[in-house]
C-alpha cells in the first residue's frame, strides 16, 4: 500500500488507534442502550472494524512485515 515505511508506519499506528476508539465507544455504549441497540451498533462497528483491517491494516502489515505487532496473525 505505501512503499515508505514511516509513511506505512503512520498510517498503521492511526488505524490502530482508531480501532482502538471504536472498541471504547461499544464499551460505553453498552451501559447506555437497550440491548438492541448495543446489538445493532457492535455488529455495525464489528463491520466497520473489518473494513479497517482487511483493507487498510493488513495490506501495510504484509508489505511491512517488520510492522506487524507480535499480538497480530499473519
């Protein structure tokens, strides 16, 4: 996706974080919605979160090995 590791390396460590806010907010919403809600919003952030991955994280993570954190699958 980006040749430049530091280029890759921003960009990763931004999705990640942003991963990272979307994981919060169905923990806070959790306390605040009905449950179907919260069922609603986690699958929608779930998809979302995929999306992220798949198309974003992954493909700096195969380009950039070094990139990848020892807690991710290859």
């Amino acid at each position: 996706m980006f040749e430049n590791s530091e280029t890759a390396k921003l960009v990763l460590q931004t999705f990640l974080n942003i991963n990272n806010e979307m994981d919060l907010a169905i923990v806070a919403i959790g306390h605040q919605a009905s449950p179907e809600e919260y069922k609603s919003f986690k699958k929608a952030v779930g998809y979302v979160m995929f999306e992220v991955f798949d198309k974003i994280i992954e493909p700096i993570c195969k380009q950039h090995p070094s990139l990848r954190s020892s807690g991710m699958q290859s």
